[in-house]
C-alpha cells in the first residue's frame, strides 16, 4: 500500500511547492481572497445538456509578495475556454460609444491616416476596429475565437484566427508589418502566458508606435468590492505598479494613463518602447501611483482586509434574496454576464432565489448559466412576469439597464443592484 500512496502524496506537495507568479516566478504564498469552487463562466449549458455534470475549480486569488500582480492558477487551457467564446462585445450600447470616441481620440492625439497601421489583439467581433476602418485607417484584428472572428470579417474588418503571443509577433515584423498603435482591450487579465504576450506587443510596435492596454483596475476592484469580476477567464488582476514592473521587464516604458469608469473602473494604459523619445511621461502616472501607494497595494497591507469585505457583500444580498422569498416576492434577474457565475456561485444563489434571468443575447437565450442552472429567456420575459425585484447581475451597466428596464415602475416593480453591497433603486 505504501508504494502506492507516497508518490501520490508527492505529487500534491510538489503542486503546491510549484505555485508560481505568473510574471515574475516568485513563490506564491499570500491569498488576496478565496470564492471557492465555481464552474467556467462562458459555458453556458443547452437544453441538451442539462443532464450532463459540469466541472468546477477553484477561485482561489493569489497576491504575489514581490511584485505586487494579483493572480489564479490556471486551470483549463485557453483554447478550451476561448475557441468557441460566447462573449460578442457588440451588444452594449454605453461599451461601443466608449470604443468610438476611443478611436477618434487616438486619431486625433497620435496623427493617424490612411498611411497608417492599427493593430487590435482580442478584437472580438469587431466591435473596436469598426470605427477606424470607417475613418479610412488600415487595420488588422488577431481574434482566436473563430466564430466571433467570422463576425468582424462580415461587418468589414480583417481578422486573423490567431493567438497572439511572440510567435505571430514576430512573423508579422519579419512582413514589415508593425503597428502604429496597437489595441489591446480587457485581454491582458485573459493571457495566462503573460510575459509571451506582452513581449509579442513590444515586438509589434513600430519604433515610436504606441501601445494601449484596458483593464480593470485592481484599486477599485477592492475598494468598490468588485470580487465578481474575479473569474477563471481572468488570470491577474493588475495595479499600476505592477503593469509597470512588466511593461518595464518587456522594453517598454508607460506614458500616460487615463481612468476609466467602463468595468467598474478601469485603466487605460500608454506605453511606448523605452528607447522612443516621442512621448512624454504625463503627470497622471505619478497621480495613479500616488492613489495606490496611498491605498498601500505596494506592501502587504493593502490586501489583507479585501476577503473579510467580500464576505459581508454575501451575507447582505443573501439575507435580502432569503427575506424577499419568505415574503412570497418574484425575483428575477437581468443579464448574464460572466461575473454572474462567481457572484451567484460564491453565494450559494439558485433558481430557488432568483427564478430565471434574461439577456439581449440571441446565444445565450435558450440557455442556461453555469453551474446554477438560472434560465436565460429573451428580456420580454420580464415584462410578461412582471417580477417584484430584478437584480441587475452586470452592474456595471445599471444605468443604462434602469433606463431600458424603466417600466417595471408601473407594477410597482423594483431594481437590485448586488455591489458594492445591496442596494434597492
Ligand atoms: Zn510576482
């Protein structure tokens, strides 16, 4: 028996002696927080399917001692989660005016005309590159999600079903093709080879081409107790301070820095190669690192409070879901966003809470989500039922959701938004 089990328990012990930062390969010893068990977020089970099991991991978040990047294990390879992406950027309103004027100010500040190249990896369906190429501007999409891919090219925007990384960087430089300006919106998070991929980035830039990145930005995921947005999609979490440390390892030198309100708050990042002298460091970059320093994410300190915080938010909207319930009120929910998973998961919230929620998109309709088997109907259900609460899941776009959702007023209907802690509009 013996012989059986010891290389057993060896392989767990070298696991755990083998938990590494995923940028600078430090040992990973500190949990930011741990959501339990929870199935992939962009799965999202057909009828046919609802007899099938599903396979939960761990959401177990790491911060890493010495260069402060927050982080999940990897668990399932990135061509599992991402050949056959559920998520098209297209469908919010409020998230293609943020990509419109996007592009216009950068052809504004950074010149940019028909002589000009924009590259965007993780273009999605086109839903960023659209604008350029209506402004006459030649672009390439690098998009490994097939069927989403497909999409761009119908709407008019060349695409290439590839993953990015240095490989195709570096095939795409021997062409002569670097970039001007190159794109990358809410990917950085999804990259599990993040020194790979970044360096791919710093090879795609022309000599004094510029690199903007989006994500969202760590310092309001704790402070605006935004845990949800922690899923197995999302590999690292990022402040400042630790985006420059890896931009700074890849040659490149970040610039500027815009705050964004888009994902719950978000950064857009600048960079440049370090040897360019085109661009000048903009005061906002001091100011965002002075806003992290001042919350302490550049020592220990800063999170040590985020899991106690996280827990309380469960303890409220559970307690709300169980109140409403023994009340005999309907509660649906509206959306069916990824972060929808964790929040739902993490809480212990099923369809005996929330009886079923509805999206605007058509894949998901139909559909059930993760895990918790919440059914997803077309937003019409709403108004057919006529819930007493609708708990707004993408809190991100409650506004736009209350606007669009406004008539639940008239059977004395009423909004749920679950973060930063329960609140009943
Ligand atoms: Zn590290």
């Amino acid at each position: 028996m013996t012989m059986t089990t010891t290389p057993v328990l060896q392989k767990v012990d070298l696991q755990i002696a083998n938990k590494t930062c995923r940028f600078c390969g430090a040992g990973l010893e500190r949990t930011f927080v741990d959501l339990g068990m929870s199935p992939l977020c962009e799965t999202y089970p057909s009828v046919a399917e609802l007899n099938q099991g599903e396979v939960y991991y761990p959401l177990h978040v790491y911060v890493c001692d010495r260069c402060w990047l927050v982080q999940l294990e990897e668990y399932e390879s990135a061509e599992n989660i991402f050949s056959d992406y559920a998520y098209f950027a297209s469908y919010s309103d409020s998230w293609l005016k943020h990509c419109e004027k996007y592009c216009t100010d950068m052809a504004a500040r950074f010149a940019l005309g028909k002589g000009s190249f924009v590259a965007e990896v993780a273009s999605n369906d086109g839903y960023l590159l659209q604008y350029f190429v209506r402004m006459g501007i030649p672009v390439l999409g690098i998009e490994p999600a097939a069927n989403v891919a497909k999409a761009a090219i119908e709407k008019g925007v060349p695409t290439l079903v590839r993953f990015f990384g240095t490989k195709l960087a570096k095939e795409m430089a021997a062409e002569g093709r670097c970039a001007d300006l190159v794109a990358g919106n809410n990917v950085l998070a999804q990259v599990p080879d993040l020194n790979d991929f970044v360096e791919g980035l710093s090879i795609l830039l022309k000599p004094d081409g510029v690199l903007t990145l989006e994500f969202p930005h760590l310092l309001r995921l704790i402070e605006q107790n935004e845990f949800d947005t922690i899923y197995h999609e999302h590999f690292s979490y990022f402040s400042l301070i630790s985006t420059i440390k890896i931009m700074e390892a890849h040659g490149l030198r970040v610039f500027d820095v815009d705050e964004l309100k888009s994902h719950g708050g978000s950064l857009r990042v600048y960079a440049c190669r370090a040897s360019s002298r085109k661009h000048m460091t903009e005061p906002a970059v001091q100011k965002v690192i002075g806003d992290e320093v001042a919350a302490k994410l550049d020592r220990t300190e800063g999170y040590n409070d985020f899991a106690g915080q996280v827990k309380e938010t469960k303890l409220a909207l559970v307690d709300f879901l169980l109140t409403a319930a023994r009340e005999g009120k309907r509660v649906a929910g509206y959306g069916a966003p990824g972060k929808s998973a964790t929040l739902l998961h993490y809480c212990g919230i099923g369809k005996d809470l929330i009886e079923y929620t509805v999206d605007r998109s058509l894949y998901k309709q139909g559909r059930y989500l993760p895990g918790t088997r919440i059914p997803i109907f077309h937003p019409d259900r709403i108004q057919q039922t006529k819930p007493d609460y609708v708990v707004i899941l993408p809190w991100n776009l409650k506004d736009e959701i209350m606007k669009q959702l406004a008539f639940i007023r008239e059977w004395g209907g009423r909004f749920v938004v679950p973060i930063p802690k329960v609140a009943v509009y």
